[in-house]
C-alpha cells in the first residue's frame, strides 16, 4: 500500500511525507507511468514535487523541476501557479 488516510482531522501532512509518497509511487507505478510520459515530464506528478521541494526551501531542485517539465498539458490556474512559483525562486537556488 501507499499509506495510510487519517479520517481524525487537522493536518497531518508535510512536504517530506509527500516526497516519501510520490517516490512509492512512482517506485510502484514506473511501467505505467513511462507510458503516461510522452516526453516533459507528468506534469501533475512534477507539481506535487516541485511544490513539496519548495516548502522544504530546496529551491534548486524545484527550479529544475520547472525549467524539465513541459507544462503544456497542464490547466492554466497549474501554469500560472508554476510560474508564480519560479518567480518567488529566482535568486534563491
């Protein structure tokens, strides 16, 4: 399994517990996933560990993130997030 859902409320999440999980996950699903990768990435994986590593202020590997992954095929509020995002970073990596 990927883990466990807490039903008992509050926040029990943080940004290494989400790399932890997107690793199992991509550890679990890599066959699957490779075909779901038509080059540039899966964006909606990317954006969970773009803004994970950027939470825990590893801001280069989240700007690498961004510049490596091709956001086209994301929704517009995603991109422009993404965009908000390396805008906070620059100067920080």
């Amino acid at each position: 399994t990927l883990g466990y859902y807490w039903v008992g409320g509050g926040n029990v999440s943080n940004p290494a517990r989400m790399l932890n999980a997107l690793d199992a996950f991509e550890k679990r699903y890599a066959k699957h996933l490779c075909n779901l990768d038509v080059g540039g990435g899966i964006w909606w994986l990317r954006y969970s560990r773009m803004r994970a590593e950027y939470r825990i202020k590893n801001y280069s590997k989240a700007l690498g993130i961004v510049l490596n992954t091709d956001w086209r095929r994301a929704p517009w509020a995603i991109r422009t997030k993404v965009l908000a995002t390396a805008f906070l970073m620059r100067g920080r990596g």
